[in-house]
C-alpha cells in the first residue's frame, strides 16, 4: 500500500483514527502491563527487605540475650 503523503498516510483512507487509535491504545496497554509488572516486583523487593531485616534484629536480639 502506497501513500502519496505523510498526511493521506496518517489517514489511512478516512479510517486513520481507528487505525492509530488502535496502535495507540494496544502501546498503553503494553506499556501499564510493563508498569504494573515493575511496581509489583519492586513492591515485593521491598516487603522481601523488610523480612530480612527483621530477621536479622531477631537473630541479634537472641544472641545478646544468651550472653
């Protein structure tokens, strides 16, 4: 398919907007997938942290209590 220009490109035979809007909405998708995907994962980074560190106050409380 050939266009003469960018704007008969953009376009697309009067069903320009259904097309790019299509495309620009299938991208926000992906990119909130991606988004939601990173925010979990840090989230639960962050939660694993926290774990760890309040294991690691146990330990050491329980080692100054048996000395």
């Amino acid at each position: 398919m050939s266009f003469s220009s960018w704007s008969a490109f953009l376009d697309m035979g009067g069903y320009g907007l259904y097309v790019w809007g299509s495309y620009g909405f299938a991208l926000a998708s992906i990119v909130w997938v991606f988004l939601a995907i990173w925010w979990q994962h840090r989230r639960q980074l962050d939660q694993l942290r926290t774990i760890a560190q309040r294991q690691a106050e146990l330990e050491k409380r329980e080692d100054e209590s048996e000395a």
